[in-house]
C-alpha cells in the first residue's frame, strides 16, 4: 500500500475560473435579483478581486454570467448557459 495516497478520490481537480463559476453557484448568484458585487465575490471565494473581474470579464463575453448596474454598481449572477456548465462539470 502506498503511503503518498489516501485511496479516496474527491473527483476532478477544478480550474480556479471554473471554480469560481461553481462557487456562484452554489452561494446562490443564479439570477439576476440574486447578483453579486466583485467584492462580494471575492470574499466568498478568496479569489482576488483584479481575478475575479477579469474570470467574470470572459465568463459574460461566453454567456456563462449575467451583468446588471444596480444603484450604479456592477452585479454579476450565472445565467442559465453557466449553470448549465457548471453542472456538466460533474456529470
């Protein structure tokens, strides 16, 4: 038996920026009434913030996040092309 591994398998190992897509998901940013600020998505998934916008940057211009200016403030939330993605990640 090999002492470097557990035997266990947790499943894939999850790129940050699709990490991030999940973590949206799962903190609930799966509408636009439900968006979030980048601030606050740092902070739920200590991402940095410069990262943040810019994985959410590219995740608007594919379709996988929403963007709204609410009280002059950018909002990000999934739209139904990333939760779709997300959940394909584990299927």
């Amino acid at each position: 038996m090999s002492g470097s591994s557990s035997g266990f398998s947790y499943g894939p190992v999850v790129p940050e920026d699709l990490r991030l897509l999940c973590m949206l998901h799962n903190i609930g940013a799966v509408a636009p009434e439900r968006s979030l600020t980048v601030k606050e998505i740092s902070e739920w998934t200590t991402v940095e913030a410069s990262m943040v916008q810019s994985y959410l940057q590219k995740f608007v211009e594919e379709g996988y996040v929403g963007h709204i200016k609410a009280d002059d403030v950018d909002r990000y939330h999934l739209t139904l092309n990333g939760i779709r993605k997300v959940l394909s990640i584990y299927s």
